[in-house]
C-alpha cells in the first residue's frame, strides 16, 4: 500500500483499523504522529536503552549509572534504581510484563556466571541455571509470568529454557539443525526462535516453521496474540508481518519490525539501503498501516524497540547510532 493515508478506497479500512488499535479513528485523516518525550536520567547516569514497559506508565530499561551497570524503571516519569543484588556485579533488563515483572540476565563477574532473573516489587527472584551451563541469559517473559532463556556453555550445544509461572521444571529445548535461539515468548507459551535459516513457533513440544513467502528468507523477532513481525528479503531488507504461519505481508516504510502489542502496534526501523548502518530510525505500524514517529530534537538517530501495550513507544536516541551514547526516550500519539 502507497504511504498516503488519503488514497481512495482505504480510508474506511484504515479507520476500522485504527480504531481497533486503540487510536482514534479520524488520526488516520490527519496522521498524527507519534512524538518524543526525553526522559530524565538518575544522578550519575550515563547511556542506555529503554527494552520493558508495562503499558501502564513504567519502563524499564539498562544503564550505566555511577560505573554499575543496572536496571533503572521510570514512574509519573521519574527515575528510579532497581539496584544490584548482593554477589553481582551487572544486571541487564530485557523485557517487562503488564504485571511489572522485568527479566533480563545478572551477572557474577568472580564465578564467571550469568543467570536469568525476574524483578517485582519484593526484589530480585534469581533461576537456577539448568545443570551443565554456567551462563543462562533471561530473553523475554510473557503476560502469565513465564520466562524464556539462552543457555550457553563452551563445547556444548546452545539450549532454550523456558521456565513456565506454574512453579514446574523447566524445559531446555537443546540446539538442533531446527531449533537456535530464541527470540520471543507470546502469551500461550509460544516461543519464536530462530532456525538458523529462518523462524519457527515451538509449543509444547510440536514445532512449526514459518514460511517466508513470497519471499525466499524472512526472520521474526518478536510475537504476540500469534502474530509475529520481522523482516524478509524483498528487494532488500524489508519489515514483515506473519498473521499466519503461512506467508509474510511486507511493512511499508520499514527494513525491520523489532515489537508488537497486543493490539498489533508494532514498531522497526526504517531502512539504510546507502549506509553506514543497516538499520536507520524508528517506524510504526497500526496493523500494516504506516505512521509517523519523531524524533527528538538534537538527536541524529532514535530507535523505538518497545511498543507498549497502552499505544506508546519506548527506546532511546543519540548521536552514534547506537544505545551506548543513547538516552531514553518515549513516544506517545499526541496531536
């Protein structure tokens, strides 16, 4: 589809989309964007990536903050630190549920240990790693509380973990020419992973590989309500979407699709076809419909990675293209 929102014929589409989205329907007409809000950094902050929200107000992302590398949650748009437990030396925040629970990976720099964890209110819930691997790091955790893992150890095969919110043994899923690493966890207990030529789904033991169709290679990146949004050779690196297992819908605008909502909001990065970088700024989608997200001012790059549940956007922005020199930033649909 053409980028004009205007053109005849999909206006009424676009309406019953966007409203489905939880976007007032007339925002299509006037293609209001998504604008930037810098948020504050704690004292003794350096850069970092906002990579959790709860949609309700909170991300959660990893900084830098006097020298500690730790989780840092922003509240009414305030910072605060989550703080380091006893033994650990770094924590790494990935991925936040509606619930508030983060996940992510601590690390033990004496035993040469990383361990995945979950964060709530109480404090920090510390997994024990699966016997045979000294590092498990935490990828994603879903709307129930299960939470899905990489295991690693030198000489042995990689292994997926996922740790079910029943309190069960977890499963390790070890590598084979079918199953990499994972990338996703939706709400059913679905994990996305990667194949190493591609994505499947893997539930309950039963694994079904995504067709890339009509394109010849396509990778996801990110799941959820059995959608799954990432990109695809198409000319180029192209942002795609699977409604199905079976094929792949190109994302107009976009070189990769990083995250979606619940309502299908989802977020990427635009393409660089002439460099340095593959990937250049933030882009969004309602569904398959383009819109707009700004950046904010004196900024060269800014990159969402969040599509929170509540509409809003989440990532950072800087001057080098990376999160290393970034500061966080969020993004609301405003007028």
């Amino acid at each position: 589809m053409k980028k004009t929102w205007l053109r005849a014929g999909v206006l009424a589409t676009v309406a019953i989309a966007v409203t489905a989205l939880g976007v007032p329907a007339d925002a299509a007409a006037v293609r209001i964007p998504w604008r930037p809000t810098v948020l504050p950094l704690p004292p003794g902050a350096g850069a970092g990536n906002i990579t959790g929200s709860d949609g309700k107000g909170e991300y959660t992302g990893t900084f830098r903050v006097n020298d500690v590398t730790q989780v840092v949650s922003w509240r009414n748009g305030q910072p605060f630190l989550r703080g380091v437990p006893d033994g650990y030396e770094r924590v790494d925040a990935n991925d936040e549920n509606s619930s508030g629970v983060v996940v992510g990976t601590i690390h033990d720099y004496q035993t040469m240990t990383s361990r995945t964890y979950t964060l709530d209110e109480s404090w920090y819930h510390i997994k024990d790693n699966p016997a045979g691997y000294r590092e498990v790091t935490g990828v994603a955790i879903n709307t129930r509380g299960d939470v899905l893992g990489e295991a690693y150890e030198p000489g042995v095969p990689r292994a997926i973990v996922l740790w079910r919110a029943d309190g069960s043994a977890p499963v390790v899923i070890p590598e084979t020419g079918d199953v990499s690493s994972p990338r996703d966890l939706d709400d059913d207990g679905t994990i996305l992973l990667s194949t190493g030529t591609g994505s499947a789904l893997w539930k309950d033991g039963v694994l079904r590989k995504l067709t890339p169709s009509p394109s010849g290679q396509a990778e996801g990146s990110a799941i959820r309500n059995g959608v799954v949004v990432g990109w695809r050779l198409w000319g180029g690196n192209q942002a795609a979407r699977w409604s199905t297992p079976d094929g792949t819908t190109g994302l107009e605008g976009g070189g990769i699709a990083v995250d979606v909502n619940k309502a299908g909001l989802t977020v990427g990065m635009a393409p660089t076809p002439s460099g340095p970088q593959i990937y250049g700024n933030a882009v969004v989608w309602r569904g398959t419909v383009p819109g707009v997200v700004q950046g904010p001012s004196g900024y060269s790059t800014f990159r969402a990675q969040v599509a929170a549940d509540d509409g809003t956007l989440a990532g950072y922005a800087s001057n080098d293209a990376t999160p290393d020199s970034g500061v966080p930033v969020i993004w609301r649909l405003t007028p």
